[in-house]
C-alpha cells in the first residue's frame, strides 16, 4: 500500500487563539513528525503511519496546553513502545491505544496540580494508526474521522461522544436534526477535566483501494454538513492538498467560527500511482459538480 497525508490547522475568523493541534507522521520508522510532503504517495512502513487531531477547551485556562499536552504524549507513546509487535492483534493494537490515551490524560491532569489556575481545560482526540491493511481508529469527543472513496462516497467512521449524539440514540430527535441542534456543542467525554469520562472509543478499519482518512475538529463538521464535506472531496480528491485547502475554505465561508483543524490520508494499491481513480468515481464526481 502506499500512502500520501497532508494537513492544517487554522485559526478560523473568528477565534483570538488556536486551542487545536495536530500531528502527522507518514512513517513510523522514522518518527519524523510534521514534515512537509512534498512527493505524493510513498510505500506504507511496515509499522505504519499515524495522524492525530487533538480539539482543546478552556479559553482562558488554555485549552491549547491540553491539545499539545496530548498529543506529545501519545507521540512519546509511540516512539517508547515496541509497538511493532502489537500488529499482528487487533485487541493487542486497541489495548496500546487506550493505553496511550489514557496516559495523555493524566498528563493534563499532572499539569493541573502544577498549574491549578488551568483547572477546566480540556481536549478532544481522534487518532488513525494505519498499519498494513488497516486503519485503528480512537477517539474520545466529537472529533471525528471519516473515509471517502470515490466509488463508495463519505462514511462516518466515529460517533460523537456529545449530548446530541444520545438523543439521537435515544430516538428523543432524528439525526437529521442535531446538525444544527442548540445543545450540538456539548460533549460527554474529553481528556483532562475530572467531572467528564474520557475512556475511549477503538475500532478497526479494514482498508478499501482507493480509501482517504479525513480527521477534523468540529471547526469543520461542526460547521460543515457531510453532504457538503462529500462534495467537496469528489471534486478534489485526486490531489488532497487541493482537497485540504478547500475544505478549509469550506468551514470558513461559513463565518470560521471555530479553530479548524484538517488531516487527509489517501491509500492506494501499492502498484498504482496517484492518478488511480475508478470509473465509477469519475462518474460519481462529474454528477456531484451538478448537484
């Protein structure tokens, strides 16, 4: 398989600070984080690559600490562990991501004893280790990640920990009506704030040819219905750092309410290169540019 990631994370327009962070690397082997990409698909490592999206909360009390704090956590996880011997398991794989998790966790809550002024910041996390032929997914928020292939569409791969999400699962409202729903800012988890749960939610992808990994903060869901966010992946996802970039237009022509954060991995068969695209894709593209 070979694989090709890009990502940003912007301010919005209206936000005085960016309380998001976000971290990539294309091959574990190298732990090299945040390098430009510069020349398209490479071979997937034997032990993968990893993306992460942390959403911080806290205003004042720096949510932006809780972001960082996270993600250099589950980083040093990462570079510590023997991680390569856990990819042969599933449950082994998922038991290491709550691990890292958790641990990021207490990291916040560390700084809180040393810094008791920031008690009440928070964060979001959403994570994609993609070994081998799949993609291991954590979470815990409402920061999401979603796959589009050209030939299938847009799916949503998390589910929000937020208080809309329940009453939808309650049945209490359609989920055609929590997008824009008043109480759609409430989440139920998030790592760092003692009165909040932050176990997190771990599920395995089994990758399709032609599969992007798209991870964002709710400055674009949130924002950004799916409907929108699918349409603007067909008409630029042959190249994702166009893809990227509009995107972010997207979220921002909306008023970018929100710090957006954005990451998009593509997969392809590892005999084909950056031009591989279905016909059937093609097809879906060229209608969704009329719809």
């Amino acid at each position: 398989m070979k694989i090709n990631i890009n990502s940003i994370c912007d301010i919005g327009i209206e936000r005085t600070n960016n309380e998001d962070a976000v971290a990539i690397c294309a091959d574990l082997k190298t732990h090299s984080w945040d390098q430009p990409f510069t020349n398209g698909y490479i071979p997937l490592s034997t032990i993968g690559s990893l993306s992460i999206v942390a959403d911080g909360m806290g205003g004042a009390n720096a949510g932006e600490i809780a972001s960082s704090l996270v993600v250099k956590s589950i980083k040093k996880s990462f570079k510590t562990e023997r991680y390569d011997n856990l990819i042969d398991s599933d449950s082994k794989v998922h038991t290491f991501l709550k691990e890292c998790i958790v641990k990021s966790n207490q990291t916040i809550l560390d700084h809180v004893v040393k810094s008791p002024d920031s008690i009440g910041l928070g964060t979001t996390i959403v994570l994609v280790w993609i070994v081998e032929n799949k993609a291991h997914i954590a979470w815990c928020g409402d920061s999401r990640c979603y796959c589009f292939n050209p030939n299938t569409g847009l799916k949503l791969l998390t589910k929000d920990h937020s208080l809309v999400q329940e009453l939808v699962d309650k049945g209490e409202i359609k989920s055609r009506d929590a997008f824009n729903h008043p109480d759609n800012n409430i989440i139920t988890r998030c790592l760092g704030d003692v009165d909040v749960e932050h176990e997190p939610e771990i599920i395995t992808y089994n990758i399709n040819d032609g599969d992007i990994f798209l991870l964002c903060s709710d400055g674009l869901c949130g924002f950004c219905r799916d409907t929108l966010i699918e349409k603007t992946m067909y008409r630029h996802y042959e190249n994702i750092n166009y893809c990227k970039d509009a995107l972010l237009q997207r979220a921002l022509d909306t008023g970018g309410q929100d710090n957006i954060s954005i990451v998009l991995c593509a997969t392809l068969p590892q005999n084909c290169d950056n031009r591989y695209i279905s016909l059937k894709g093609k097809v879906k593209q060229f209608l969704s540019k009329f719809q």
